[in-house]
C-alpha cells in the first residue's frame, strides 16, 4: 500500500497543475512552498483526504456550493504544539469550508518505550474531522488550495467502488484483534458464545487514515479501531486494547446525540448508516474461528 | 465564583462544605504535582471515591499510541478540564438550566455526576449496580489495567507519569475541590452566540459528534480541544 501510495503521489504531482494561494494574497506563481507544507498541500495527498471524508462524511447536499464553484478548496495550515521531548511528530489542518468540515491531521514521530513501538506513519493521517461553520474569509495562517471540482469528482467517481483490503499478516492480526474484542464482549456481557464461524465484514483501508470499523454480523455490532500506529504496524495490533470501541445496533444508535446527552457511547443512524455501507456494501467478508470464551464472565470491580 | 463550595465526602456519600481559601493550597499542590517524588503507575482501588474519579480520568484522556495522543501535558490538561466539567455540573449551573438539563438528573456530589443517566449518561461505561455501587464495566477495566501494565515496564515513563497524574488529580480533587481555576470560566461569547462561561460537556473529537441542544462547540481558539475531546459550553439563556 505504502509503495501505491507513493507512486501516486509522484505521478499526480507531474500532472497537477498547482494552484495555490497563500493567506489573503493570491500569488501568480508557484510559491516556495517546502517542507510540512509542502506535503500537506500536494495535490494527491488533498484528494485522498477528499476521497477519505467522501466514504466517510459527505452528503449529497454537502456537494452543491462546490458546483457552484466548479472548484473544491482546502485552507490548509501547519500546527505546532508543544510535544514531548524526542517527539518528531507534526501536525496540521484540512479545512474544506464548503463542506463544513475541519480536519486535523497528524505524522507521527515518536517511540514508545514501555510498549517497545517505534511509532512512525508514513504520510500525514487525519486524526479528527469535524462539522464547522465556515468562514466566509480564509482565517489567518492558512494556505488555501484549489483542485477543479470536475477532475477531483471524475476520479472519486470512477474509484468509488475500489479498496484496498488488508491481507497477508495484517489480515491475521486484525481478524485476531477482532476475535478477541468480540470474546471479551460476550464474557462481559454474560453471553453464551454463539456456535460457528462467525462472520464480520472490514471496511476498506484508507491511505490517510489509522482507523477500521468492522461489522460483527450475527453480534450486530459495528467494531471501531483507531490509532496513531499505522495499521501496518504489528505494535497496533498488539496493543489493541486501545483504542477500540463496539457499538450494538440495538443499544447504541440513536437519531440524535440529543437525546443520549451527548454520550461519548452512542452512535448516530446516520453515522452507523455510514459505517454498515462501507462495511457490508463496499467492504470485505471476513470469516473467524469459532469463539472459545471464558465460561465464567469477569467480575465487576469495586 | 465566590459563591463556590466544596461539596464532597471521603465516602462519596457525605457533604461536606468548605470556604474558598481552603482550595488554595490544592493550587499549590498541583503546581508541584510534576516535581513531587517518585511515580508509581497506580491508581488507587476503583471502589473509592478517588480511585472512580482517577478510572474516569485515565479511561477519557488518550495515551502514547492511542489516535487523540499529542503529548502529555495535553493529556494531562484533558484530564483537568474533564474535571472541572464534572465540578461544574454538581453546583455551577447556569442561570435558565437546571441540573437534570445538564447533568441526566439532579447530583448531590461528583459520584452522582459520573454515574448519571445510566445507560445514557455521559460517562459511558460508568454507573451504579443493584447495590448502589459505583462500578464500571469490564472493557474500561480492561484498558486501564493494560495501560497499568504498560507502566511497569522498563523505568518509569509517561504512562506512569500520567497515571499518576490522575491519581493525584483525584486524591487532591477530594481533598480540597477543584478551585476557581477553570480554564472556560471566563468564555462569553462564541462566534457571536452569547455562553454561559465554564465547560458543561466534553466529547471524543470526531467529525458530527455534538450534545446537541443548547451546548455550544468551545473553539480551538479557547483551547476547546484537549487530550482527544472536544469541550463544550451552553447557550446564555437568562
């Protein structure tokens, strides 16, 4: 993947004709722009973050102000936070103002010792989108990027329905992540084991983001992973305990968060909606062992 | 502010009341937090009032490896602001609101405010059983104990300088209150919509995560984003 990606990113970049404008004053040049900035307005890196928040996040109503335009933008900045000592990690931002949506992006740099983890990405991964009002002004310290709406819409077109799955021993790893996030979940849950190979679904992979969400069927519960280890990384899966998080269909989705006062437990229909697409639709059937589980439920702590 | 009272027990139970001038020497305290002695990695039993509060802490803040990590004091300054979003909702509530509004129903202490709504509350995984007893489900015990775990390996790291953290967080929390030191208190307008000042929910930063109703997204400009969640203050209705 990484080699596909990186391939993509040299050959798009010999075709792209860049289009950048820097704070409020357009430059009739290409301006020097080097470094984090550099990568995190190049073209090819902007359309797998367009393609990411397509599967994930845009609407159909979210689309009309780019037609509008004929024209997507993106107000990018680099952020800098104070990081720990050693930590090369960087950090920006992705704004798509006529979708209303602001995402942060990370390239982590780092080692973790009592986990023996070299954390390392190798591109920039969003780790936060969110729904904003959007300025009508591009705010201070951002560089704004214009891609042709036309072009960026063809190949989301075209590419809609191609993913990239995991296989070879990151498939081994996740399908034994998966195994034994659903084990643990029915012996907290008091549940019998279900007979059988039990069948879950994998969305696709993303280039640009260190998440997978899965779909237990027969447990109706969708199984979100998230991390700032690359998935590829054998260290995430090791310590996947995590950053994971299961959602029951028939507990955990609402229409609103409203009326769950905002608890972090719950997903939107429309989230879970999402999520069930990109897994069962588009996603990838996986088969898993039967569930060996503890006949004995953990107890409660006090 | 000067109206602000402690309200908390060492059973989780009692209420107890204390004057301001009382809380500075927690100021004090956690300034010197990150000089005081050796770290240990452990957090005190869950089924005290200060090792629930510490459990909570651990479980909402991200750690080195997980997706929100950006560095420890974020994570610590998360754990903070979480805190004082539990500390408002027991007695800080906003002209126009009432507890039940903010907090699922009505909190005698901050115990109440972790394990309220149940099901629904906004501390997921964190509730009462049949007993009364405050608990929390295996999965939340789970991660804390891996990254207990993790603690111990080698000399002593950011995991246990963070777990720590907590646990004196909340030894301190129960001892003397959180303070008048909140980090949203003074907010009163966000992008032209009027607020009440002060945190009153915090939310996993994720794209269309929103409480909904009343409460109004604290920007970045505020530092509204701390340790992997998103702060959220309320609508100024009175």
């Amino acid at each position: 993947m990484k080699n596909r990606f990186a391939e993509a990113v040299v050959l798009a970049s010999l075709f792209f004709a860049p289009r950048i404008y820097a704070g409020e004053e357009r430059m009739s040049t290409v301006p020097p722009i080097e470094g984090t900035l550099a990568e995190l307005t190049s073209h090819p890196w902007l359309e797998e973050v367009t393609r990411h928040l397509y599967r994930w996040y845009i609407d159909e109503r979210d689309i009309a102000p780019v037609v509008r335009a004929n024209e997507i933008i993106y107000w990018v900045k680099e952020n800098k936070p104070k990081l720990d000592e050693d930590d090369r990690s960087r950090f920006g931002e992705v704004w798509l103002p006529q979708f209303s949506l602001a995402a942060k992006v990370k390239h982590a740099d780092y080692t973790i010792p009592e986990m023996n983890a070299k954390v390392k990405s190798d591109a920039f991964k969003l780790t936060e989108v969110e729904r904003i009002e959007a300025p009508a002004a591009m705010p201070a310290g951002f560089t704004e990027v214009r891609m042709p709406y036309a072009e960026v819409r063809d190949d989301l077109f075209k590419t809609r329905n191609q993913a990239v799955f995991p296989d070879g021993e990151m498939l081994g790893r996740m399908r034994a992540a998966v195994r034994a996030e659903i084990a643990s979940d029915i012996a907290a849950n008091h549940q019998r084991p279900p007979e059988g190979t039990q069948v879950v679904f994998l969305c696709a992979l993303s280039p640009v983001a260190n998440e997978v969400w899965a779909f237990w069927e027969s447990g109706r519960t969708l199984i979100h992973f998230a991390s700032d280890i690359d998935l590829d990384n054998p260290a995430m899966w090791e310590h996947e305990k995590l950053e994971c998080k299961l959602y029951h269909l028939d507990k955990k989705i609402v229409v609103s968060l409203e009326d769950v006062n905002g608890s972090n437990g719950f997903l939107t229909r429309n989230e879970a909606g999402r999520a069930l697409f990109n897994c069962l639709a588009v996603g990838k059937r996986v088969e898993l062992e039967p569930l060996k589980v503890n006949a004995e439920p953990p107890a409660v702590k006090r | 502010m000067q109206s602000l009272f402690l309200r908390f027990g060492a059973s989780g139970t009692q209420r107890r009341s204390l004057p301001l001038r009382s809380l500075r020497p927690l100021h004090f305290f956690l300034a010197l937090l990150p000089f005081l002695g050796a770290t240990s990695g452990e957090l005190p039993p869950s089924g005290t009032v200060p090792g629930f509060i510490a459990l909570l802490l651990v479980n909402e803040t991200p750690f080195p490896g997980e997706r929100a990590w950006v560095s420890e004091e974020d994570t610590k300054a998360g754990m903070l602001a979480i805190l004082w979003v539990l500390d408002s909702r027991i007695d800080s509530i906003p002209p126009g609101y009432t507890q039940a509004q903010i907090a699922s129903e009505k909190c005698r202490n901050i115990i109440d405010v972790i394990t309220a709504g149940g099901e629904k509350g906004q501390c997921d995984g964190f509730y009462r059983d049949d007993r009364g007893d405050f608990v929390a489900v295996p999965r939340v015990h789970e991660r804390v104990d891996y990254l207990v775990q993790c603690s111990t390996r080698g000399k002593p790291g950011r995991f246990a300088r963070l777990l720590d953290y907590a646990a004196d967080l909340a030894a301190a929390y129960e001892k003397g209150g959180i303070g008048e030191a909140d980090r949203f208190a003074g907010i009163r307008n966000v992008d032209g919509v009027p607020v009440t000042g002060r945190a009153y929910s915090w939310m996993t930063d994720r794209g269309s995560f929103h409480p909904g109703g009343n409460f109004v997204r604290i920007p970045d400009s505020e530092s509204g984003s701390l340790g992997g969640n998103r702060f959220f203050t309320l609508r100024k209705l009175k």
